[in-house]
C-alpha cells in the first residue's frame, strides 16, 4: 500500500480533521485517487471502520478537503 504523509497544521484551524496523527502532528495515509470519486457515504465508512489507520485517516483527509473547499466556496 502505497502511503503518504503531511502535517496536521497543512489544512489549517478552518477544518478539523477526523485522522489520528503521530506525536510529532505528522498524519499517514493511503494514496489512492478512490477517495476523490468516493461518495460521502463511503468515506464516513471508510474513516470510522477502515482496515488501517492509512486507510481511515485518507479517507478523513479527503472529507477535511471537501469540507475546506464548500469553506472557501462562501
């Protein structure tokens, strides 16, 4: 499985994120573009019961994206 890795602080106070970072405020996660075409549905599935942390914090990642973009959007 493919993974990377940001800073907690990279989205900013604006959205809080449902991903579990190491001590030092780094998040890993699963890099794959099915998060992108997920529905929300499947990413609330995927964040609360995924098979990994990798896993469950890409699909919190992408869930802080969306909800940073409908932000910026208003």
């Amino acid at each position: 499985m493919k993974t990377k890795t940001y800073h907690v602080s990279r989205m900013g106070n604006m959205v809080s994120l449902p991903v579990r970072s190491n001590v030092n405020g780094y998040v890993t996660y699963h890099d794959s573009p099915r998060y992108r075409t997920a529905t929300d549905e499947q990413l609330a599935e995927w964040a609360e019961y995924g098979r990994t942390l990798a896993v469950r914090n890409a699909a919190g990642t992408e869930i802080g994206c969306r909800n940073l973009a409908e932000w910026q959007y208003k």
